[in-house]
C-alpha cells in the first residue's frame, strides 16, 4: 500500500515555513521532475503501448 509521503507531510511543513514557501518549492520539485526525462538518453528512449500489444 503506497503512502503518500508528500501529502502527509505538508500541512507540517506548511506550519513551519510558510504556505508560500512549500508551494513556491513543491512546484520546482514537480517541474523538475518532468525536465528530467528530457536530460536522461535512457528516459527519452521509453516507449507506451496504448494499444495492449506487447
């Protein structure tokens, strides 16, 4: 059973930093985790089967 780690967490980090900076922080997390497949050769090359054939 996964565990949303992020979510559990952020009311708690959100009462120690600030909404603003956990926001402003979460969102370059995200948008560094989406540039990241464009900088690895390995990620670039995956490909996704929408028709079910394998």
């Amino acid at each position: 059973m996964p565990v949303p780690i992020g979510q559990l967490s952020t009311p708690a980090l959100a009462a120690a930093f600030g909404t603003a900076t956990v926001a402003v922080t979460g969102g370059g997390v995200a948008a560094v985790a989406m540039l990241v497949p464009l900088l690895v050769p390995s990620l670039r090359r995956i490909e996704i089967n929408r028709n079910g054939e394998t």
